[in-house]
C-alpha cells in the first residue's frame, strides 16, 4: 500500500465516521452500526438485504444457480456446448439482479468502494464452501482494469474484491495481469462477438510456475473477459485456473 493509498484510506475512514451511512444499493439511510447476518448486510439496508440472492447450488462451470439435483449433467444447459478456454470452473455469490446489480454498479461508478472489502470476504467464504480445502500453492489474481480506467476510477473494484477474499482464504494477492489495451463495454455487444473483443486484451506480468490460479472479477455475463484473462495466466504458466465473480 503506497502513502497516498493510506492517506485516502485514512481520509475516507473519518469521512464514513462524519457522514450518514447509506445503503450503497438504494442509498437509504442505514441504522447505526452493529449488523449480523451476512457480510453485505454491512452496507445494504434490510429491504436491499432480502432481495439479494445468494447463489446456492450451482454450474461447476460457469457459476449459474441450478436446482440441486435436478441434471447429472456436468454442465448446465446454459454453457454447455459454449467455450470454457483455460477457465476451468467458475464459482459466483450472488446473482446478478435486483438490489446486487445496483449494488455493483454504485461500486464501478459511484464510489461505493466500501462495499468491495465486505463483498471479497464473502466471495471468499463462497469459494470455500464451493471448492473446498484450496491447494496450498494457489494465487489470487485479480482482473486488472486498463491502466486509465483505473486512474479515472482510483481503484479497481476486482482488485479490493480479490485483496479481502486472499485474505479470508490465507493465500496471497498476485498482480499477475496487466490489461494491454483498451477494450470497448461488452455491454451491447453479441454474446459469440465477445471473445474476439477482448482476445489479447491481457498479458501477465510474471511467470507463474504451475501454481493454480483463483482469478477474481466482479461481475460474469458471458464469461468472455474471464475467458481472455485466463488464457494469458495459462500462457505465463498457470495451473488450473478457477474463476471467483461476486455476481452472475
Ligand atoms: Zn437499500
Ligand atoms: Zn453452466
């Protein structure tokens, strides 16, 4: 952590203690601290808090929900026949609508940072109870955005996400990819498009010998960013590489 990061930090911790605490979802006044339940009940009021939808039993493969038992199948309907790349499994915490899709989206554009730590350790406790005991020589890897964007932004939502989930699973935080260029929004774009909009958009800074890689976003939609993320760790070296997303 640099001297600026720390003085942010410690900027925005006395502002938070100044400033009414808002649901970072809907932005109603949260009651004074002193929360149970989940790690998002932190920052989400009790209305936002029960329309959030954790991911229960899920596709091993891209992280959909999908009745327990329901298909032997080991893949969902949803993925199946579609390309996995080097990801070779997917585990998500929430599904992407309703109060945690405005949730994300007052992290990426409205400066509710404060929300990445509580969501990561989540994250992290998912990923446990998903894949069960880690191997000891796993890496979390964050998703990097573009060197701009992050400049624009002052932090990359991936990267706090993956910092507080690291710290839960006992493993260390490896900065391992750098974007290599710009890539235009997915949004909009058809989904059989999206792998060629972002192939080659990454490329890891270091080798990463064998080790298995946990490789953090926060958000999956059609898993094509994830897709070209995984391939430059697979190109540096990777192990298994298995994809973490707060949301899907
Ligand atoms: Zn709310
Ligand atoms: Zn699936």
């Amino acid at each position: 952590m640099s001297a600026l990061d720390l003085a942010r930090d410690l900027a925005t911790g006395l502002l938070s203690l100044l400033a009414p605490r808002t649901c970072a979802a809907c932005l109603a006044a949260l009651p004074p601290r002193a929360t149970f339940g989940r790690e998002w009940a932190l920052v989400l009021c009790p209305p936002c808090r029960r329309g959030v939808e954790p991911i229960g039993a899920a596709c091993p493969a891209c992280g959909a929900p999908r009745p327990p038992f329901s298909d032997p199948a080991p893949r969902c309907r949803s993925c199946r026949g579609r390309p996995l790349g080097e990801v070779a499994g997917t585990v998500a915490l929430l599904r992407y609508r309703g109060p945690a899709r405005r949730l994300l989206h007052r992290v990426k554009y409205g400066g509710r940072d404060d929300a990445c730590a509580p969501l990561g350790r989540a994250l992290g406790r998912r990923v446990v109870e998903a894949l069960g005991p880690l191997d000891p020589a796993l890496v979390v890897v964050p998703v990097p955005l573009h060197l701009l964007r992050r400049w624009a932004r002052g932090f990359n939502q991936a990267e706090r996400v993956a910092e507080a989930a690291a710290e839960v699973l006992d493993r260390p935080l490896v900065p391992a990819l750098a974007r290599r260029r710009r890539t235009r929004p997915l949004f909009g774009v058809r989904r059989e498009a999206r792998d060629a909009v972002v192939a080659g958009a990454f490329r890891a800074r270091r080798a990463l010998g064998g080790r298995p890689v946990l490789l953090v976003d926060d958000i999956r939609t059609s898993g094509a960013t994830l897709r070209a993320a995984a391939a430059a760790l697979a190109a540096a070296g990777a192990g298994a590489v298995t994809a973490a997303v707060v949301a899907r």
